[in-house]
C-alpha cells in the first residue's frame, strides 16, 4: 500500500468532491499504512470542514479547530474531532508543504475536479510541476460523460501525455456515447506509441455493462467475459415518462383550453410522499424553478409530524458553503445503503445530486434534461434492492417522471432560462425520442446504451424526422466543433511535437486563469448583516462578527469564504442601476479575496456585493442557474 499511488479527478461540482475524499480516505486507512497523505485538491476546498478542519494538524498555520482562535466561541459539534482522536493522529492527513497550490497533486493519494489534472495539459506556469504528480500514478477520471466538448478535447491531450508517460488510466462513466469512448481510447494509445493509422482498425467500443482494457505496451484490446458481464448485470425494469405541462415562463392564450402546469404535477406526484411518507427527489433545471418548487410544495401540502422542517430539503450551487456542505452529508447520510432511513424526505434540487452520490429514492420527479443525465437520476431510484418501500407503492416499479414544458399546442417549448445550460439540442431530442418510443419500461441495463446513443451518438436518424431537430442538430454540431477547436488553441503540443520544456509553459499563465472550461466562471461574494452601531456580521442574529480593525487570521479567513456563495459573473462584474443601496457604499474589504465592498445599510438588513436583499435569509432570492 505505501508503494502505490492514485489520483481521482472527480466530477466538476466541487461541492461533492468531498464524497469522494471521504471515499478515498476510508479506503486508504482501512488498509493501515504507516503515512499516506490523502489531498482534496479544488479551488474551494476550503468548505469541506472535514478536509480542512479536523483532518489537519491543529500546530499547522493554515487551519485551527476553533471558530475563532482568539475568542471564548469555540467551535460547532461538526468541526471536532472524533472523541480521543486527535488530527495529527491520521495516517492520511498531508503535512503543510503539500497544501501547496501547485503541490497538493503531489501527495500519494489525490481527489481533484477534473480541472485540476486537466491544467497538465495546458500551458501554465508549473504545468510540469503537474505532470510530474502524474507521473507514476493510477489515473481514475469519474463521469467522463459530464465533459462538454471543450473539456473532452483536453482530456484527450492529456490522456496522450499519460499515454507517453505510461500511466494506468481508468474512465468511469455509464453513459458514454461510443464515439467519445473509442476517441479518448485512441488518444491514449497514440501517445504510448501507437498512431491513430495503426489503431483505425481497432474496435475499441467498450461492451455495456462492462470494460475495456486497452494495452499501453502493443495496442491490444481485452473485454470482459461476457458470462462474468451476464453475471454482474442487475437487470430491472423501469418507467421514463414523459408528461407534457405549462411552464410559469409561458402563459396560454385566453381561448385555449386549460393545461396542466408544471407545479400542480410535482405536487400529484409529491402529495402521497408527504401524507404516507418516502423519499423523493425532484430535480429542477434551474435555481429558480428550484426555489419556486421548494416554496410551493411548503405550502401547497400537508405536513404531518410538525410541518416541511427537516422533510422539505432545498439544495442548489448556490448556497453558502457550509450550508451546502452540511446539506450533502445529510442528503448522503439520510438516503445511503445502511442506516436508518427517514420515514418521509423529500429533496428538492438542481444538477447537484446527478453525479457521485451512492443514494436512493422512492418517487423521482425531473424537468426535461438530455437524455444521458435522466439515465444517471434513474440510477438513483429504487438503487438498493434491500431497502423497504413504503406500502402504498406495494406491486409498482421504479418510474421517473420528466416534466416536458410545452406550448398550447403540445410542441416542446424550452424556457428562456433554460436555453444557456446546455446545447438546447439535447433536450428537444430528448423529448423527441421518449416521445416516439414505444410506452413500455426500460430494461436496465441493457437498453440504456441504445438509448444514450439515439441522443447523443449518432443523432442523425433523429434529426430527419423534423425540421426544427434538423436545425437544432446542425447547430449543435457546429458549437460542439467550435469548442474543441477553442480548446485545441490553448493546449500544450503532443509529446513527439515537443521540442523543449519551453514549448509546456509558452504562456505566462497562472493556473487561476487557465480556461479548463468555456465561459466565466462564477464569482464569489460574501452576504453580511449591519448590525445596530454599524457592526458587519455573517448571520443575521449577530453572532458571527468580522473581524474590521484588525487582519483575520487563517481560521477567520477560512470561515469567511466558507459563507460565500457563486454568483454569475456578471453580478459583480458590472455595477447596478436598478437596486442601488440605500446611501453611499463604503469600501470595506475584511478580505480582499471575500467582498469587494461592502454598501451602507439599514441595520437588520442584508447587503450582498453592493446590492439589498430584503429578505430575512441573504440568499433566499430568485435568479436564473
């Protein structure tokens, strides 16, 4: 165990790339190695209080066990240590050198996004520090279906470098089209030596359920045993339907018969969880839907046992840190294999539960989404075979409802909010394809191949059948080739094209600024109270104070960005005209990576990066994903 290394670069979110820390490390120490540091390696680590809290040595300068040090406040029950453990006890805990920015990958055992592995591929200062982390290493890439194209393209670089370096690489996804499999298959073996011309003739599909081992030393192809696959195969049936309703965003002309609205089916569906109890999960496309759902379901059911406190759940990226942290291990812990299971529950959320979490629900209610992300929320319905269902779903079988927004005249109308999360193509096509399916369930897992190609493998067959989908098509096909050719631009030559280390590191590129992704990322802002004589607090009874007149230390620090919460860049980017604050903002910077300013406000009220939230929670308002 001391001699063997691994790296797992996670699935984008962030917030649920503690699940696999928690993961890794419980593997790590299961095996009783003398030391065997195990990294959470992403750019808000920082909100993962059992990383950056007990896990760590309280001696070293970059994390405290308190609060606030120097206060009588002491810390929540969450961030202490197990009783009679303390942190420099762990055999996994990494020492200080490497928490390092450009370090962490170089402990023994990694859990990164997938950013992280791919900034080896471009070039930026220290790209070779990077590598060399590599180097030597087991590479497992999890949800590599999650990739847009821009990011797929610079996995493919550096899965030519891991080729070259002769790293073991393992790709986990379940619903990888063939195409992309059989491309980043050949981008590996191309960098150990094999061309693209020598391997044409390769069929390097993988077989479903099952696995592929590509052979780094000469190119060979080796299966899993079909009767092994048979064996391992969990076969179930299961329901995808599709149900047509009016979205909030479309109002019917005044002669048209009345239609079913979105809301009113979340609530058909919803209503016996919470009069007969269970555990469901409705996933929403946006935050504002999301937000509008959790609110309507509040009042809109009765709620036995006291009311939706603590059986109602909203989770969404855009809660403060230690919030969405406390919510995830809840949701995980509630809805796991073992342990005891809530009598009612019911999680209303976005994309944030779609990937890396091992847990289980009775009813599941979704929005439209491609097709490849409703077969992963399927994956988490009726999961575990042991677990009672409640009695009145007594003689039925899994069914994931998907919510198609429509027109008046029943053709697929995607809201305006909608249409930037993702190719509105995938969607449409989506719909199109369960719509003309035959009524009959599913067989996991042997259709889920057929049906993730439909969509998104070759859609061509689709397309044909409609004109719309046949422009939607094309245009798909055209930003999926601008942007694997954006990230062509930026990415550091093939191994056999690389004449000196100069050529990794052409740019004076800091890794903060590497574009792993297209888009702007978002930015990060910190709501605080004004309390009565001008005191700024992160909590509205006043508890929290920041530290103005005198430099925060690094537990301080940390607290505070663990109540930032991600906004569009755009929120911080421009200033506002149509909610200015009340009186002159003043800038008041406790620290220069938390708050830009800080606006003058009524006491009692809630200030957040210069605009007024009126309402009692900072970040209880409505905004586009």
């Amino acid at each position: 165990m001391n001699h063997s290394q691994a790296l797992a670069p996670h699935d984008p979110f962030a917030c649920i790339e503690g699940v696999g820390d928690a993961t890794l490390e419980a593997y790590v120490a299961a095996h009783h190695p003398e030391h065997a540091p195990v990294s959470l390696v992403h750019s808000h680590s920082y909100d993962n209080t059992a990383y950056t809290d007990h896990r760590l040595a309280a001696h070293e300068p970059s994390t405290s066990d308190a609060y606030w040090p120097d206060s009588d406040d002491g810390d929540d029950d969450e961030g202490r240590p197990a009783a009679g453990e303390r942190p420099e006890e762990r055999v996994t805990v990494p020492d200080g050198w490497l928490r390092g920015w450009d370090r962490a990958l170089l402990a023994q055992f990694t859990v990164a996004t997938h950013d992280q592995a791919l900034m080896a591929a471009l070039p930026v200062r220290f790209s070779a520090l990077r590598m060399l982390a590599l180097c030597g290493r087991t590479v497992i890439v999890d949800e590599v279906h999650a990739l847009p194209p821009f990011m797929r393209q610079t996995l493919s670089r550096l899965l030519h470098w891991l080729g070259a370096l002769g790293c073991p690489v393992v790709l986990l996804s379940a619903t990888l089209p063939v195409h992309i499999s059989e491309q980043l298959v050949r981008s590996y073996l191309d960098g150990a030596g094999h061309p693209h011309p020598a391997t044409a003739h390769l069929d390097c599909r993988p077989s479903y359920p099952g696995w592929l081992y590509a052979a780094a030393s000469d190119a060979s192809l080796t299966r899993i045993d079909p009767a092994a696959a048979e064996a391992h195969a969990d076969r179930h049936r299961a329901d995808l339907r599709l149900h047509p309703v009016r979205h909030p965003s479309y109002t019917d002309p005044e002669d048209t018969p009345a239609r079913e609205s979105r809301l009113e089916r979340i609530t058909q569906e919803i209503a016996p969880v919470a009069r007969s109890g269970g555990c469901a999960a409705v996933y929403c496309a946006t935050m504002a839907d999301a937000q509008t759902t959790y609110t309507h379901l509040r009042t809109a059911l009765d709620w036995p046992d006291g009311g939706p406190d603590g059986q109602l759940l909203l989770l969404h990226a855009r809660l403060p840190g230690h919030q969405r942290e406390a919510l995830t291990r809840r949701i995980r812990t509630a809805l796991a294999s073992s342990g005891e299971r809530p009598g009612r529950l019911v999680v209303v959320t976005t994309s944030l539960l779609d990937m890396s979490l091992d847990i289980d629900v009775d009813v599941m209610v979704s929005d439209l989404a491609p097709l490849h992300t409703l077969l992963q929320r399927l994956g988490r319905l009726w999961r575990f075979d042991h677990i009672k269902r409640p009695d009145w779903l007594c003689g039925a079988r899994p069914r994931l409802i998907v919510l198609e927004p429509t027109d008046h005249r029943g053709r697929t109308l995607l809201p305006p909010a909608w249409r930037p999360l993702d190719s509105p193509f995938l969607p449409l096509a989506t719909a199109a394809y369960l719509a003309r399916r035959p009524e009959q369930p599913l067989t996991l897992p042997d259709d889920v191949q057929q049906l993730v190609e439909a969509v998104h493998g070759d859609a061509d067959a689709l397309a044909r059948t409609d004109a719309a989908l046949r422009r939607g098509h094309a245009l798909h096909q055209a930003r999926t080739r601008t942007e694997e050719h954006h990230s062509l631009l930026h990415l550091v030559p093939a191994w056999h094209d690389t004449l000196s280390l100069s050529d990794l590191h052409r740019q004076n590129l800091h890794p903060r600024e590497a574009a792993t992704r297209l888009g702007a990322m978002p930015r990060r802002l910190l709501p605080v109270y004004r309390m009565s004589g001008g005191r700024l607090t992160l909590d509205a009874a006043g508890t929290r104070p920041l530290p103005e007149h005198r430099k925060p230390t690094t537990a301080q620090i940390r607290t505070i960005l663990q109540h930032t919460l991600p906004v569009p860049a755009a929120w911080a980017a421009q200033e506002t005209t149509t909610s200015p604050p009340p009186g002159a903002a003043t800038p008041s910077s406790p620290t220069s990576s938390c708050s830009r300013r800080t606006p003058a406000i009524p006491p009692g009220r809630c200030a957040l990066a210069g605009t007024v939230c009126t309402s009692t929670a900072p970040w209880d308002w409505h905004t586009e994903d």
